[in-house]
C-alpha cells in the first residue's frame, strides 16, 4: 500500500540527518590525520593532496561543518521550533542549495560508481549518492506539503 505522496513525512529528513552526521564523522576522522577522501571511499593520492588549495585538516573540518550544518537543516524541517522560527521562503532557499550541493556529490557518486568517470568511487557509493538524493528530494517535498498554506503544524 502506497502512502498519498501529498502527505508529509517526517522519516526522510531523520535519514537524512543521520546520513549527514555520518558524513561530519568521516570528515573528522580524516581531519585528524590531516587526509583528504572519506574513510571507505578511494585514496587521494599524495601530488593531490599536496596540491590542495586549502590545508587538508582544515578542508576536512570545513567539510564536517557542512555535515552538520546540513543535519541541523534536515531536523529543522521536521520539529516544530524549526518550522516556526526559520521563515518559509529563507528555508525554502536553503533547501535548493542543499538540495543542489546533495544532487552534485551524490550524481558524481553514482556516475563515478557506476560508469567509471571520476576518482574512484564503487558501485555501493553510487547507491548511497543516489540514496542521498532521493531523501534530500522528499526531505523537501515533506517540508514544502507540512508549510503550505492550510496545512496543520
């Protein structure tokens, strides 16, 4: 039985924010080591590195703050404190951006997973890029059906 897609869900965006801890995680662990890559994902090698525009620990840190950044935006389209303090058009907006950022990663995730055109990346990383994706896309949908005008809050 299909649940009526013009119904909120607030499970996507949990996933979502889960998905995106894990990331911050990753990034941490690699900014201790001063690497660039993700733990599970494929090496970067050294002349890469090395010809990083930013320090890698600082690059990685960077890229850990967008993580969670990114799961306190996928919590605040779900709980009532972010749906009544963040105004709709500015989350709206916030909302395409990560939705871009996550289409980018996770489409060079899956093209290079899947067709071999990038750094590395497996078949089981295209799955999660698309993964990623798709739960971005209903995490934004939910929240758009749950603000609209009428809708219970």
């Amino acid at each position: 039985m299909l649940i009526p897609s013009d119904r909120p869900r607030r499970w996507p965006a949990c996933v979502m924010a889960l998905l995106l801890l894990g990331y911050a995680a990753g990034k941490a662990a690699f900014a201790l080591q001063a690497r660039l890559g993700f733990p599970g994902g494929p090496p970067v090698p050294a002349a890469e590195a090395a010809g990083y525009f930013l320090d890698p620990a600082l690059g990685q840190w960077l890229a850990c703050a967008s993580g969670l950044l990114g799961a306190s935006i996928a919590l605040a389209t779900v709980t009532t404190a972010g749906r009544r303090r963040v105004p709709r058009p500015l989350m709206l907006v916030v909302l395409a951006v990560m939705t871009l950022a996550v289409l980018g990663g996770g489409g060079i995730m899956a093209l290079d997973g899947f067709i071999g055109v990038g750094v590395g990346w497996r078949w089981y990383h295209g799955v999660v890029g698309i993964v990623a994706i798709v739960l971005t896309g209903e995490m934004s949908r939910s929240y758009l059906m749950a603000t609209r005008a009428g809708a219970p809050r």
